[in-house]
C-alpha cells in the first residue's frame, strides 16, 4: 500500500511539476520528493483496462452532472481512473475550461464601480487543491476521515488550483468583490486565511465559514443563506464557482455558476 501510495504521489508531483502555472514556493521541492521520479518511471505506462476506463469515465460523466445523485465513495474498479484522472492533464485540461468560460461570461458583466457586483467562490476542490490529502487517502475510495482532513486543513499546505487562481486575480482586475464561501467552520479560519495567502489569493472581501447556528446544515441550505444575505445587503451575485452542485443550488443562485471537476467526493 505504502508503495502505491508513493507511485500515486509521485504522479502528483509530476503533474505540479510541468504545469507552468503551479508556483514551487507553493508546492515545494524536497529532495525526498524528487527520489520518488524513479518510481514514476518503472509505471509510466501502465494503462487502465479499457472497460474500466470507458464505465468510469462514463460514471464521472455522470457524477459532474448530478445525475448520480448522493454517493459517498468511489467504484472500486474506478480508484486507478480516479487517481490518473486528478494527477493528469485531464482534470488541469477541465479546470481551465470551466476558468475561460468564467471569465467569458464575466467579459460580459458591466461591473459598477460601487464593488455591489460579486462573485462567490468555494475554497476546497475549487481554488485550494487537496490532492496532496487525498494521495493519502485514496482519492475518495475511503470513507470521509473528518479527523484526518482537519489536521490536514490545520497544515495550511494546500495549493492553488492554477486555473482559479488565474480566474480569481482576473475577476480582481475587472472590479468584482470577491466573497469566500466555504463548508469548513470558524474554528478553522486562521489557517484557511494563511493557506489561501500561501497559495496566492489576497484581497478578498469576507470569508464566510460555519458557525455554531450553521451546524446540521446541508450545504445547500447553509450556503444558500449565506447567499441571500449578501443579497439582502445590496450586493448583486453575478457568478458563483464550486466543485459542488451544492455550491451553486438552491436559491439566491448567482446570474451564472460554474461547476469545477471533482470525481473523489460528494457533498449534499
């Protein structure tokens, strides 16, 4: 397992590695890590078999348009699916479309000058990455490990999903007000608010986490409220980005919302 482990994390690397965009202050170098390139090289051209490939992409297909309706875990014989997809030029591939259509729809906005046009951003899977806790942990074949994923959250070490990070500097420049809203709680915003720097992201207008009132909450319902109480204080929502439909469902929806990949996890 442990060498599986290192194979998947090695791929991890690669990808980081040849995308321009990653930034190594963000993701970091270490000898140790750069020992494992060998291992990537004995399995670099291990395939998936093709009925895998084709019934996972197809199961993926179906989990990004929400037909799958509530899972919790992966197929088992879509782990190595999974893992090739989020390591690869796939998923850098899908998160920069979703970030040019964005930005497309954005181009269209006549942003105000009194900061009332918003754009509402998810943090996990959508401008931070949590692939390093997820090589750990099986891409999304394991049950959720909350213990597991708030040390990790805790560590601050998350990098930027390039492609959002682009976005998000862009819709800066063009005059949106930037609101974070996010599943985790407020015990937990000083180390969100150092990662989110860490990773590059400055300047935004509030960051909105769980309270005590939001436990319980699905997160359609909790962020849905949080919507309408930017919209309650004048602001007009023209785009929302998450990697969840329960990012972007329910009601005081933005103008447009953009759903980014994420095939490890769902949240209802």
């Amino acid at each position: 397992m442990a060498y599986a482990q290192n194979f998947i994390a090695v791929l991890f690397i690669s990808f980081t590695f040849v995308s321009t965009s990653f930034s190594q202050s963000i993701l970091g170098n270490s000898p140790q890590l750069l020992d494992l390139f060998a291992i990537n090289r004995l399995f670099r051209h291990r395939k998936i078999p093709n009925d895998d490939a084709l019934y996972c992409d197809s199961w993926r297909f179906t989990v990004e348009t929400n037909n799958a309706g509530l899972w919790s875990i992966i197929p088992e014989r879509c782990i190595s699916f999974v893992q090739y997809y989020t390591t690869g030029d796939r998923y850098s591939s899908d998160s920069a479309a979703v970030a040019d259509l964005s930005l497309a729809f954005a181009n269209t906005v006549k942003v105000s000058n009194d900061g009332m046009d918003a754009w509402v951003f998810d943090i996990d899977e959508t401008l931070l990455s949590n692939l390093p806790y997820y090589v750990e942990h099986g891409f999304g074949s394991q049950i959720f490990d909350e213990i597991a994923f708030d040390k990790w959250v805790n560590e601050a070490n998350a990098p930027a999903i390039p492609a959002s990070l682009k976005l998000y500097k862009e819709l800066q420049q063009r005059g949106f007000t930037i609101f974070l809203l996010t599943g985790r709680s407020e015990y937990q915003r000083n180390n969100t608010e150092k990662n989110m720097v860490h990773a590059g992201y400055s300047n935004w207008e509030r960051l909105i986490l769980r309270g005590p009132s939001d436990k319980g909450k699905l997160a359609t319902q909790y962020k849905s409220e949080k919507r309408k109480e930017l919209e309650d204080e004048g602001y007009m929502i023209r785009g929302n980005s998450g990697d969840q439909w329960s990012d972007l469902t329910g009601f005081a929806v933005a103008q447009r919302s953009f759903k980014l990949p994420n095939p490890m996890y769902y949240i209802a």
